[in-house]
C-alpha cells in the first residue's frame, strides 16, 4: 500500500539505479563533448532573484561561511523551507514504522567525525577550471552556465586527501564539494579520483545557489536523490557560529523507494520502502532542553526545517562535514538518544 501511495507522488523517471551502495547512482558514458551539459536545459538557470552575498568569507578548506547565511539565498529554496506547520503525511506512523524495522532500531547517527564525514573547501575566481573526466557523462556538468568548462579544484586537493570525503576511503563516495564565493556557486564532484596528473570522477554537478535550479527529473547528481550536498551538511562552523541553522539537513535510510519533490532521481526500488525527497521533522514535543547548546542547536533545526531524505545509506544518518574539531564524546550519545520514533513525516511532496 505504501509503495503504491509513494508512487502517486513519484515523477517518471528517466535514468534509475540499484546500486547497493550509497550513491544510488548508475555509472555510463554517453557524451564526451566539450559541452557544459546546460545548453539542452538553459531555462533551469534563468535568474530567479534573491541574490545573495557570500559576506567576508575566506576561502580554503572548512573555511567558515557563516557571514554568508544559508548557502543557497532565497528564503522559499526547499533548502530553506521551514516545516514546523507543514502538515503530517497520512501515512506518517506506517512510514516511521518501517524505517525503525530497516535496522538499529531506527536510531539517530551522526555520520561524520575527526576523520569520517564530508568536507568542502571554499575556492574564489582566481582558481583556475580543472577539466574532469566523467564515467556518468549525461548526467554530469562539466562546467558552470557561462563559464569554461572544467571544476575549480585548488591545487592541494591532488595531494591532501582532507579534501576528499572521509580522507579518500575506497569504502565511501569520495566526494568532493567546491563552493566558489565570487560566483556563488557549488561544484560538487563523486568517486572523485586524481590519478597520472588528471581528474576524473563519477559524477559531478554545478548548483547556482542564487537560483532555484533543480536537476532535471530523472537526473542524479552526486548524491542518489538529485540534490546539492553541501547544502544539508551539519557543519562545525554552523553548529558553534552565533546563529541559529535556519535550513534542513540531510539523512539517508537503509532502503528507499521512488523519489518526490525536491529530490529528482530515483536511488533505488526497495519495495515498500520510503522515497527520496520525503522530509521528517523532529516532533515539536520532543523535550530538547537538557542537551549541550550546540546539540540543542542542530535538533532544534531538525524541528524547524526537518531532515531531507538525500541517499541510501546508513539507516536515519545524518550526514555532516569531516572536521578534526568535532567531538564524537559529545554527538554520538546525543544522537544516538533520538528514534525514528521521534519524528513524523511531512506530507510526501509537499511544498507551500
């Protein structure tokens, strides 16, 4: 019954994947032009107003952006979206219900340590384009709308693997995730690899975050469900910055199923399974008051802007940067106190 209600939510898909991995992405090769990939969908990237600023932000590896806001400027991206009054899918119990079978009781992690996590570094318009070669060509950006092809990969990135995802580990995705602040814009890279003076890489997509761009239905970008990673990071500087987190953040689930709004592709057809897209929100009755500040910070944004669905994965983690100043005496408990059971889940493709 659930799978067929995701279902009617769920948009045709063009590509889909059963990669047993967290990615959820299929890997081929169909265009090895020097096209950037935009020209064949030019009106995903008309300006949409909201611009926003990048502030005083310094560039370099978790350099702090802060100053900036929420990464992606206009206050209606579903990003920034807050869920506290969305209304409660019909099929909220059944969902959470199948989640807390899928494995560990579906209890709350933290997916990201000292050396285990996602980072980004922050780069400006003086680092040169680097061209990266794709195993996913059609589904692959290579480049910027209006720019030279190729990614602004700094230099060290070839050497340091505290660039890539968990240090480079073959056991994850290697992401790579780039944020230019004079064009404001996000280049984030897959299965990332530097090799004989070259780069290459599953996937890779290009978010301009003054716009609501979303990939095109069917497509996948470096995470299963379409959508810009960096954007639903938990990131050190947020969590211990003067403001509160005013945007969603990401979780995978063990199996998933179908795809709704915002996300744009399909990772994988768990039968029965929840689609990727769907949000959760933190029941508002959830006392949150005896946690530490910067905890009490990250759930409260778990209440007010919810958990986005974002790959397949872990069950119920919560992805966040590779960081060496993040304490996982202080996360792993607090996280690990949190059930599915502690959630509802927001009316499947919803937005106001």
């Amino acid at each position: 019954m659930l799978r067929g209600f995701v279902r009617a939510f769920a948009c045709i898909v063009v590509l889909s994947s059963s990669l047993l991995g967290t990615s959820g992405c299929v890997l081929d090769s169909t265009d090895d032009s020097g096209s950037t990939g935009y020209e064949r969908f030019d009106s995903f990237f008309e300006p949409s107003g909201g611009g926003g600023s990048s502030g005083n932000v310094s560039t370099g590896l978790l350099a702090d952006m802060t100053s900036m806001g929420t990464l992606y400027a206009r206050p209606d991206n579903w990003w920034n979206l807050e869920v506290r009054d969305a209304p409660r899918d019909p099929n909220s119990a059944a969902i959470i219900a199948m989640i807390s079978d899928q494995g560990n009781g579906g209890r709350l992690h933290p997916d990201f340590t000292p050396n285990y996590g996602i980072p980004y570094a922050v780069v400006d318009r003086r680092t040169p384009r680097v061209p990266v070669s794709f195993r996913n060509s059609r589904e692959s950006d290579k480049g910027a709308p209006g720019e030279p092809v190729g990614y602004p990969i700094p230099d060290g990135a070839a050497h340091n693997k505290r660039f890539l995802e968990s240090g480079g580990s073959l056991d994850g995705d290697r992401h790579l995730l780039l944020f230019d602040r004079d064009s404001r814009t996000v280049f984030e890279l897959s299965y990332a690899q530097y090799s004989d003076g070259k780069w290459s890489a599953g996937y890779g997509a290009v978010f301009p975050v003054d716009s609501n761009h979303r990939r095109p239905e069917g497509w996948s970008s470096t995470d299963a469900a379409g959508l810009c990673v960096l954007a639903g990071l938990v990131r050190y500087d947020e969590v211990y910055g003067p403001e509160p987190i005013r945007h969603a953040l990401r979780c995978s689930l063990r199996r998933t199923d179908g795809y709704v709004w915002p996300a744009s592709h399909e990772g994988a057809s768990d039968s029965g399974a929840a689609p990727l897209g769907m949000r959760l929100r933190l029941k508002q009755s959830k006392d949150i008051s005896h946690y530490p500040p910067p905890i009490r910070k990250i759930f409260q944004a778990m209440k007010d802007y919810g958990l986005i669905v974002a790959d397949r994965g872990g069950n119920m983690y919560v992805q966040g940067t590779m960081d060496t100043r993040w304490d996982n005496g202080v996360l792993n408990p607090a996280f690990h106190s949190l059930r599915a059971s502690d959630f509802e889940v927001v009316k499947l493709g919803w937005r106001p």
